[in-house]
C-alpha cells in the first residue's frame, strides 16, 4: 500500500514463480531504457517464450504501433492504447479488436481533435505525440519524449483540462493519454486474455506478474498480487493509490 516499503523482486518466493503462467509489462521505460529497446529486455521476451510463458505487453502505445509489435515481437499479443484495442496473431492472421465500434471511435475522435486544440493553447510547452496519427482511440499530449520535460504542475494542468471536457486520462512516463468511454489497461487485458485464451483474468490473476513503472500501470498493479515497479516507478508514487507489491 502508498507509504510501506517495496518488497525487492528477489523476495517472490519459488513457489510462486513456478506456478506463473506468463508476463504482462508495460513498455516505455519499463521495457525500454532512454527511448530504445535495449537488446538486454528483447531477449529476456525471447527467453521467456521459450520458458513457455506468455508474454503480453499492455501499454499506451497506438494501434499502429501495436500492428507491428504484434506481428514481429516474440510475444503472445499486445493490448495497445490503454486498453482500448488489443491484436493477436492466431498462426494465420493478425486478429484486431476495439473496444468501441467503428462509428464511436470515429465521433470521439472529433471531440478529441477539438480538444487537443484546448490543451495545447493552455499548457506552454506541450505538443501532439509524435505517434499521434497511428492512435485509433485516445489523444496523447506529450510532455517529455519529445519536447523538454514539463513541470509537475503543467502535467497536472493537462490532466484537469482531459478531465473538465469528460475524458478518462492516464499518465505514463512520457504522455498524458485522454479518451472519451471507461476502460484502462485491466479492462482491455481481460478482454484480452478471454478472447485469446477464453479464460477468465480475476480467475487467475495469482498466475501472472505484471510490470510498469507510471501512474496509468496503477490499475495493473492494484489487481495483480504479483506486481513489480521497475525502478523508475518512485517518480510516480506520489500519483499512485495502489503501489506494485
């Protein structure tokens, strides 16, 4: 909980990490170190694979970007665009889902455009993500990948202006991501796992280990008992109600 001490990884007993079934992460600053995706993490994922563990990344990341991910990563899937979209290979095929129809994701992206223009007339210094126009669901405001980093209370000011219009919005460790419609990244894992596994996640929840390192991981880590923060993550504990175990 806020304000006990984290437990290091090294303290997850035996037992437990031999009944895991598989691994979800984050990506940006949990996978990868300074931008890139450090050779180091690509072939722990290979690794892993090979151990027979599934391998999710759930992330903030667009659609466009979970495509090729999906596709070329040794992984079992991706749930992109917190939680808002999730693609699979089947062994034939890239299977695409979206939480919201076609006909909601194309008028929220409308109320979106709208206020992308709000928010980047109020808040100095902020800008569009530069992986804006691969995005199917949310609006991402960048205020660190590439623009210089913002101040605590220009991030907090971006936040109010997603919350005043009726949006949902998260903060990772580079954007702050908005969207019109209620889902995060636990919701769009379940759907995920129920729709590539046909089982239930709040039924086996005991069997995974997630890992995140930012405020919009929150939903992850207040679920899953077996949750890490990498450590990057104390920047963000002051966002945080549910800390990783």
């Amino acid at each position: 909980m806020p304000g006990a001490p984290l437990s290091p990884i090294e303290t997850l007993p035996s037992q437990v990490c031999q009944s895991i079934l598989g691994v979800f992460c984050d990506i940006d600053d949990t996978l990868t170190w300074e931008g890139r995706l450090v050779p180091e993490a690509f072939l722990a994922l290979q690794s892993a694979k090979e151990a027979g563990l599934r391998v999710v990344p759930i992330t903030g990341r667009p659609g466009g970007w979970v495509d090729h991910l999906a596709r070329q990563w040794p992984v079992d899937g991706v749930v992109g665009e917190n939680g808002g979209l999730w693609f699979y290979h089947n062994g034939q095929k890239l299977i695409r889902s979206y939480l919201q129809s076609s006909e909601d994701r194309i008028a929220n992206r409308q109320r979106l455009d709208a206020l992308a223009r709000i928010i980047l007339e109020q808040v100095a210094g902020c800008a569009l993500a530069s992986d804006q126009p691969y995005r199917d669901l949310d609006l991402a405001i960048d205020f660190c990948e590439d623009v210089p980093r913002l101040p605590d209370g220009a991030i907090d000011r971006i936040v109010a202006l997603f919350r005043e219009a009726g949006a949902t919005c998260k903060v990772s460790s580079i954007h702050v991501n908005g969207w019109f419609g209620q889902f995060d990244k636990l919701e769009g894992c379940r759907r995920f796992v129920s729709e590539r596994w046909g089982e239930s996640l709040d039924g086996t929840l005991d069997r995974y280990v997630y890992f995140g390192d930012s405020a919009n991981d929150e939903p992850m880590f207040a679920a899953f008992p077996h949750s890490v923060g990498v450590a990057n993550v104390r920047h963000f504990l002051p966002r945080l109600n549910a800390w990783p175990q």
